[in-house]
C-alpha cells in the first residue's frame, strides 16, 4: 500500500485551520481513495478497541504545530508503513473494520452516492449478466447477486471470483486484478471512466489471505469435479474452457482439436472438459506478451501461470515456439518493483495523473543444485503475476499440512482459518501500491505490503530475507537425480 500526496492540497498541522494534508490511496496505481490523518487516526483507535493495543503496529503521533514538507513526507512513510503492516496482519487486514474503512473512502473520494444501479458482469465467453446492486454493495454482495442470477448454488460460489480486466480490440481480457474485499465494485470500474474495463466471472484464481473465510483460490483441477455436478457450475466451467482454448490460452494440437470439436459438437460437455484438463495449460492464467531476461536480456515473452509454475513462452527466429517452465517449489524468493520516471512532456496513462510506471516481478530460482539465478519479467501485470505465485505457494502449503483446498472453497461464513507457523511466515503479496512519482527519477522501490525498500533487484546473493522480498516456503531443494 503506497501513499503519495497532492501538490494541490495545503500542508498545515492537526492544531486547527480548514486546511489539512490528503494522502491518496492507489490500487494497481489508480486512485482509490483520499485520507486524512485524523480518519487513519480514528481507523487505530478503533482497531485498538476491537484487538488491543498490542497487536497493532505504532501509529504516527500528533504534531501540535504546522508540518514542514519534511514532517509530511516524514509522516506520509509512516503511514504507509502502518497501513501495510495493518494490511499485512492476518487478523487487521481481514478485519470488516480495516475493510469497510477503505470501501467507504473509495465511495466518499469518488463521490458516488449509495444508489440502486444496473451492473454488467461478463462470462468469459463474453455473456453480459446484468445484476441489480447498490453502488455501495462490496465485492462479496455483487458476487453473490451474479451468482444468483445465474442460479449457482451457494456452496459453489466459492470457487468463482470477479476479475476487474481490460477488453483489448480483439475481444481479449487482460487482467488488471481480483476485486478484493476491501472495494466497492461498481465504484472501481465506473471511476476508470473508460468503457475497456469490465468485470468478469472467473473460476477463484488470485486469493485473499488464507485467514479469510472466502472466498479462496484453487488450481488444482481434480477440484473442477465439484463445479462439474452441478448444471450451473459445468455451463460456466465449459464456457470458461471453449474460450481459453479459442484465445490460445490452452496448448492443443491437432488431432486434439478435432476430438474437442466432435464432443462439441454432441454437447458433450463433461467429456470435454475430462479431455480438456489433459492439455498442457488448461485452468492457467495467461498474461499479456512482456519481456524477460531469460534466456537472454529483453527478451519478448508470454507468461501463464498454473499447475504450479510460471511458463514463459518466446517465439525464436523461424517462428518456432520455445517453452520455458519455472516450478513454485525452485523459487526462493520473489518481489515486485517498480521504476517511476518523472514526466518529460509526455501524456500519463489514464487514472495515473503521472509518469508511467514500470513493474517488474523478479525471483531467485533454483537452476541447478548449487545455482540459484534472478530471473526479471517487466510487465505492468507483475503484480497480479506475483498474487498467482503467493497462491500457489499457498495451496501447496495447505496440502502439504494435509488441510483441505475443497473444505476451504465451501466454507463462507463464520470462522477463521488457521496457518501452521511456517504458513503465517509466507508474505502475501503487494494488493494496493503506488510508487510515489515525487521521488528521484527511475528510483526502484518495493512494491509489496511491507516497508518500502530503495535498494533494487540484487544480485544472486540477496538475502531472502531482506524486506521487500516475499520468502517462500514451499520452496525445495533438489537433489542430484532432478538435475
């Protein structure tokens, strides 16, 4: 979570006078909503009364006179760093007093009166659901009120989210997020104010914390078996799949496309989708084309994200497709950052207000038994990538203390759930960020929900412990025979 501060705003104390300092809020580097010190103040203090004193970070204090700039960029990192520390804790950052504070600044910052409106949401083969929401109706009612239009059942809802994308001029989603719990949908698309962005109905990839009741993610897809019982659930599941397979998502040969074709053609859905999880990439999240440094520097790629791993596709000279798999259990570490260049003239992107900013996802992996390599993918989704890598980190930990991904997608309402203390170690990933454009040109800066870090990538030799890296705790050696 990052803070920066309007020039326009005057820079007075809290000891009187109409004037104050608004610290904005971003997600994804679009404005989410603007905070003064006294309503974080009030956000503490209620904090502190629902879960004591001890457990919350320490808050800025009280200054009696006028703060020079350098008190309010002083106080501006303070708050970051309580915000991200709040959001970071397992307990405060699912807390509905933590998210409802948000969901009301967004509304209020964006000045959207609580109405009753119309909300479109999108199957993935492009089917326009209507719904009937409240502008002020969170992630979770507006998820609710999709699936009961489609007659979903509740103990299903779980394994479907809403994704807030960018339709391209082909028809594609590029994904921006996962609607998190702490925003209000319609106000998030509709302050965009560009009709690219959509929401749409997707099997739950990108997860909340594990100490969340729901909804989760999964990737496994033994657990599709449960979708698949239900009419409902199959139709959604077989449009996702026909669509992914249509946009090349999903790898298919060619004898494997004449057999889909013919369960198609029968409405064969069950069937086909029992083939359909054969092929290589089926129930992966594909981004858009980026650039690597592997296996050499800039070079063009295709990332997608499932069954564990990161795939980087690159097309090489002669049009042949080459395919490189980097497994979750052989990443050490990984983290985001992001260079802010200050403007030079240039026109920002929309919702920035700012210089463009360039986001990289960087992770140690293990290449052979004694060698661990920095791998840099540069792309504006390197957050939503990292929020894949965390989840998969987290299944993977839930199976391996045996605990159960089904129970976890069915469970809604009532009760926490509890990580082992090696699961409550795994950092989860950067949600809300912005880089702060008033820093020095092309400054790295850690964009995860921690203290924010100015050293950038490292080499080779970075502690995976230092603070703007995300430990992994799945990760696993290899012996010789792997090599």
């Amino acid at each position: 979570m990052h803070f920066s501060i309007p020039e326009t705003e005057s820079r007075s104390g809290d000891s009187g006078g109409s004037a104050y300092v608004a610290y904005n809020i971003h997600v994804n580097g679009v404005l989410h909503c603007r905070v003064r010190y006294s309503q974080l103040l009030g956000l503490h203090e209620q904090l502190r009364k629902e879960y004591g004193a001890n457990v919350l970070p320490a808050f800025p204090p009280k200054k009696l006179f006028s703060l020079t700039p350098a008190e309010v960029e002083q106080r501006r990192e303070q708050l970051e760093k309580y915000m991200q520390a709040v959001r970071q804790d397992p307990l405060l950052g699912s807390s509905e007093t933590f998210n409802s504070f948000l969901r009301r600044a967004q509304q209020e910052t964006q000045q959207v009166p609580t109405e009753e409106v119309s909300l479109e949401v999108l199957l993935s083969n492009g089917q326009k659901v209507l719904v009937n929401v409240l502008t002020s109706d969170q992630t979770e009612d507006v998820l609710e009120a999709v699936a009961a239009k489609l007659d979903l059942p509740d103990d299903l809802i779980g394994y479907f989210s809403l994704f807030l994308v960018r339709e391209k001029e082909d028809g594609a989603f590029s994904f921006v997020r996962k609607l998190q719990e702490f925003e209000l949908p319609y106000v998030s698309v509709t302050s965009l104010r560009s009709q690219e962005y959509k929401i749409v109905l997707r099997k739950s990839l990108a997860p909340l914390p594990l100490s969340t009741p729901w909804p989760h993610s999964y990737w496994d897809s033994a657990y599709d078996d449960d979708v698949m019982e239900n009419r409902v659930g199959l139709n959604l599941l077989y449009a996702q799949t026909v669509s992914d397979i249509e946009r090349g998502w999903i790898l298919v040969t060619k004898e494997q496309h004449r057999q889909l074709k013919s369960l198609q053609e029968k409405v064969s859905k069950k069937e086909f989708l029992r083939l359909a999880q054969t092929l290589r990439h089926y129930g992966y999240l594909r981004f858009d084309a980026c650039v690597a440094d592997f296996p050499e520097k800039d070079c063009p790629v295709v990332v997608s994200a499932g069954n564990s791993e990161l795939s980087l596709q690159l097309r090489l000279p002669g049009q042949q497709l080459r395919e490189g798999s980097f497994r979750v259990t052989r990443m050490r570490c990984w983290r985001v950052t992001s260079s802010v260049p200050l403007p030079s003239g240039s026109t920002s992107s929309p919702g920035r207000g700012r210089g463009e900013v360039r986001l990289e996802l960087a992770f140690e992996y293990l290449m052979s038994k004694d060698r661990l390599q920095w791998v840099t993918i540069t792309s504006p989704q390197a957050i939503m990538m990292s929020i894949c890598l965390q989840s998969m980190v987290d299944e993977l930990m839930v199976k391996k203390s045996g605990g159960s991904i089904r129970k976890m997608l069915r469970r809604r309402v009532g009760g926490t759930l509890r990580r082992s203390d090696s699961q409550q170690a795994v950092k989860s990933p950067p949600l809300l960020e912005s880089p702060d454009a008033t820093r020095e040109s092309m400054v790295k800066l850690s964009s995860k929900l921690s203290a924010v870090s100015l050293r950038g990538i490292g080499s080779p030799s970075t502690d995976a412990s230092a603070s703007d890296v995300h430990g992994n705790f799945a990760f696993e050696g290899i012996g010789d025979e792997d090599l």
